[in-house]
C-alpha cells in the first residue's frame, strides 16, 4: 500500500522519498525509497527507517547542489571503504598501496592462499635459522644412523658418499648447488642406474638435513637434476641343463642356498637371511614364509614350496642331520664375499653366469607353467605389471619350464634323474 511521497527540501532541491507499506500477518513494514537522478537516470534506495531515507536524501541534495554527483554512488560503501582505510592504517601503509600489494600478491597465486603462502614462509622460509653442517659432516652423521639397512647396501652408501666428500667435503651441504652435483655426476662414468642410485643417495642426505636443520627448508639441489632413462631391464634365463650342472657342481653346503634362489623365486639377500628352522618348518607346512625382516622390498610373503625344492632340501638334511644357523654358511656371507658368491659358483660349476639368473629363471619358467601373472607376482614378491612386462611373453616352452621343476637331487653317482613330473 503507498502511501502519499514525503518531501525533503535542501539546497534548492526536492527529494521526493516514496513509502510504502505492507501487511504480513499482524506486523505492518514500512519501507522508504529515496529518488535519485543524479546519474541521469531514476535510481530507488531503499531504507526500513524514516530518518535513514532522510539522511540519505539530504546526501544526493547536498552533492547535487555542489556539483559532486559522483560522491552519491559511494554512499553505499562508505562503510567498506571507511574499513579499508582502517585496515591499511594499521598496516601503516597508504589504501592504494595496500590495494597494489594485494593485486600484485593475487597474480602470483590465488588471493585466498596468500596467508597460508604467508604463514609457510614464516616457518620453512630462508631466514628461517639453520646449523651449517659441511659435506663430510652429514654424510657421516647420515651413514651412522642406517643401522637397519644391509650391509651391502651401507658398502653402497659409503662408496657414494666418499666420492661426494673427495670433491665436496669441506662446503657447506647448502653451498653446494644442482649445476655442482650434476657436473660432478655427469663426470663419472657411471650407468644410468648407477647414477640415479647415486642421485637418490644424496637426496636422502638433504632430506635429512632438512629435517635435522642443517640446510635452509627446501634445500635439495638433488631434486632439480633429472635422472636418466633407464633403459630395458635385460632379463637372463639358465636353461634347465646349465641349473642342473650347477647344482651338480657347487660345493655340497651351497647347495640348500642354490636350490632356494633356484626354485623359490626368492632374492639372493632374502635367501641370506633364511634359517634352518624355517626351513624345517616349511617341510612340514608346505610353504617357505618370508618374515618381514627376511623379504626385500615387499616384507612378508609365503612361498608355496615346490616339489623338487622339496626334495632338495630333504636330501641335504638327510645328508647333513645336525645343519643350524644361516642356509647360507657365514663363510660365504661375510663382507663382500656375498657379492663374489655367484663367481665362485660360476667357477666351480664352468656355466656362464647370467646376472640374478636363478631368480629369473623361477619367475620365467613359473609364468609358463602357472599361466598366472598374480600368482607368480605373490611368490616372488615383484608386482603383476612388472611381470607382466618383463617375464611373461619370455620365449620359453612349457617343456622347458617342466623340466626346470623337475631337476632332482642326485640319486647315485652325483646323477641328477629326470622323472617325468614332479612339478608341485
């Protein structure tokens, strides 16, 4: 319902506030639009209050009469500008640089992150205080503390690391920058894997020196360097004939640990760490486990025991009733001994080895014999895709494959039989 307009007359002016009301229920509401032309056009702001409308209307006359017309369309937001001011006051900076600085800081990344960029800076930003430790320093702090990784792989590190410190060892760790460890890398003669290995080494370093704040948050230069291509795995197979003549050959206490790296699928680390009394007991269940601190890469697993392995295994314990300790005797294991254990089986059994054949051949052979790529994948701890890609479409016969589990222990004159099935 409208109601007769109410006139406001200043400077000369008539402002004409138009009201109206409407009755909702048993409350009347009464609401007041103010007439403005100042812009050349008729605009309506409304106001639920009388003396808010006048205010309003004495506004628009006053500007008009001044010749300030566009002052009226900030009205509205008198209050946010009046807030900005505030703000930017207390910043100690002038509004139009407050405004700058936000502009600027929204075309680097989004304006809703910039606090939480802010608050990152605050804790992981340069100036951000650090212990400076050299070269030498932390690679020997980082090398002390891998208690429970092997020993080969503490050799590893150590031949990595000495070759970092020959070249860098009195800098700083946060001196040294990408380009530095990327000629120093480049310099080398090593294979690609080798020089991602050696890469990922030393991004472990700074990856704990950030940590332990030795190097300012962020700082790993390792981390810029692109790693090289890899190039295909060469997967290698003994055929059934050259396992036999190794079995056949090697000293008689190898023979537990070859038959295992044979016919298990298991790594020649993992076959290492083995014990007598898992084997007994896989005799007696059918199945080798793998404890978590035994398995490489993937932990624990279960391994279903071949047949032939079987009877491997019962040969040598029959043969030798009092054998405890390691599968592998220490003799073998001890220092770099491990890494030299497949030439000295080379030597002894006259067969060209082929790198990590005896677990190639496992996984090639079984893949042939099983048709299951998941499987083959849960025996041997590898990954279905890597299997997949790697070992299955491998050109080997499915009578090769048999032959391979049916490679028995000698029965007279250091003979091994060849039955016809004694695949498990």
């Amino acid at each position: 319902m409208k109601t007769k307009p109410i006139e406001v007359k200043a400077k000369g002016f008539v402002i004409k506030i138009f009201v109206t009301r409407c009755v909702k229920g048993d409350k009347v509401y009464t609401n007041y639009q103010v007439a403005d032309y100042s812009s050349g056009k008729r605009k309506l702001h409304g106001f639920a209050d009388e003396s808010d409308a006048r205010a309003k209307a004495l506004e628009i006359a006053g500007c008009t009469a001044n010749g300030e017309r566009d002052l009226i369309s900030f009205s509205d937001i008198k209050r946010p500008i009046q807030n900005a001011l505030d703000e930017a006051r207390a910043a100690g900076l002038p509004l139009d640089d407050a405004v700058r600085l936000v502009r600027q800081a929204g075309e680097i990344i989004p304006i809703g992150q910039v606090l939480d960029a802010c608050r990152y800076w605050k804790d992981r930003g340069p100036d951000k205080p650090f212990t400076p430790k050299t070269v030498k320093e932390a690679t020997t702090d980082y090398l002390s503390r891998q208690h429970r990784v092997s020993e080969r792989r503490q050799r590893g590190l150590k031949c990595y690391f000495d070759q970092l410190v020959v070249k860098f060892g009195n800098r700083y760790l946060h001196e040294v920058t990408a380009v530095d460890i990327k000629d120093f890398a480049d310099s080398k003669p090593w294979s690609p894997k080798t020089y991602n290995e050696v890469l990922n080494s030393y991004a472990l370093v700074y990856k704990e020196a950030q940590l332990r704040d030795w190097v300012p948050a962020g700082c790993n230069p390792c981390a810029d360097i692109k790693r090289l291509k890899m190039l295909p795995c060469k997967i290698g197979v003994f055929e059934p004939g050259q396992v036999r003549t190794i079995l056949s050959s090697v000293k008689e206490d190898l023979i537990p640990f070859v038959a295992i790296w044979c016919f298990a699928g298991a790594r020649k680390e993992e076959v290492t760490r083995l014990k007598w009394p898992q084997i007994r007991s896989a005799l007696k269940t059918g199945v080798l486990e793998i404890e978590a601190d035994q398995g490489l890469k993937t932990g624990r697993r279960s391994v279903p025991l071949q047949s032939n392995l079987r009877a491997w295994l019962e040969w040598f314990i029959q043969n030798n009733p009092d054998v405890s300790g390691f599968v592998l005797p220490t003799r073998y294991s001890e220092g770099r001994r491990l890494d030299n254990l497949q030439d000295r089986i080379a030597c002894q059994s006259k067969v060209e080895w082929i790198a990590n054949g005896p677990r190639h051949s496992f996984i090639t052979y079984r893949c042939k014999v099983t048709g299951s790529v998941v499987d083959v994948s849960d025996e041997c701890g590898n990954s279905p895709a890597k299997i997949e890609k790697h070992y299955r479409k491998r050109g080997v016969t499915l009578e090769a494959a048999q032959e391979f589990f049916n490679i028995l222990p000698p029965v007279e004159n250091n003979v091994i039989p060849m039955p016809k099935s004694a695949i498990g």
